[in-house]
C-alpha cells in the first residue's frame, strides 16, 4: 500500500517520538541508578519518559504547533502511559497510519487500544484487521512477528 506525502511525514515524526522515548528511558535508567547508588530520592520526574521525550522534541521545533501542550496520562499504579494522537484530516488515513506505527514498533507483544468514533467505523476497522489478506493486517502480522 503507497503511503501520501503526508503519511509519510507523520510516520517520521512518530519514529522520531518513539527513538526519543527510547533515549529518554536509557537517560532515566542511568541517573535513576546513579542517584540510588548515593542514596539520593529519585524525583518523579525523572521517571516520566514520555514527559520527557516530548519536551526535547519541543525543544527543537519537532512538535506541530496546536500540539504543543503536552497531555499527561497515567496509569492507576502512577505510571506515566506514553501515548500519541495522529491528527489527520476524514479520509486521511488514520487507520492505515495506526497499522504503520504498529509496524515500526516492531513488538510481538504489547497492548494497543483501537479508538473509534462510531459503530459503523468500529465495524469497518475490525473487518480489515481481522481480515488476513488486507494490507493494514499484513502491516500488524509484519509488525507483531505474526503473534
């Protein structure tokens, strides 16, 4: 499947995301262990990698200007969630870009929650990722190591 310009794009900047969640992690661990091995409290901040990862991209022009703010979500245990939000037009190709940054993850195993806006949506999303032959399937099954 050819992806637009535009796809294309908003696939970088979620690469660009997630390999700067990956290096904020690496940061975290260290001064996490650095601080632990003096006896120094770690602040919570420094655990929040997802907090982090999208202040340095704003730091350097790599987030879109009405996304700006960045939006905390947490689990019930007081762990920060990463999570992103693709902003593209109707008939732009949220489900297919969802299917893409599947792919580039690159996980056999994790958990992705799929949101819709109506049933009928919901109904034609679930037949294409059900269905083994579609490509937004292939994209998952590629992704996933087929799991």
């Amino acid at each position: 499947m050819e992806l637009k310009d535009y796809q294309i794009r908003t696939l970088d900047a979620f690469t660009r995301w997630r390999n700067e969640l990956a290096a904020a992690q690496v940061r975290a661990e260290t001064t996490i262990a650095a601080l632990e091995k003096v006896g120094v409290d770690v602040p919570a901040d420094i655990r929040n990698c997802p907090k982090s990862a999208w202040q340095k991209l704003a730091e350097v022009g790599e987030v879109a200007n009405p996304a700006m703010a960045y939006v905390e979500r947490t689990a019930e245990a007081g762990f920060p969630i990463p999570h992103i939000c693709f902003k593209v037009p109707t008939g732009g190709g949220k489900t297919l870009l969802g299917a893409a940054a599947l792919e580039r993850l690159n996980q056999s195993s994790g958990l992705v929650l799929w949101m819709v806006p109506s049933k009928a949506i919901y109904q034609q999303t679930k037949e294409k990722l059900w269905d083994r032959q579609h490509p937004y399937r292939q994209m998952l099954e590629r992704g996933s190591g087929g799991r």
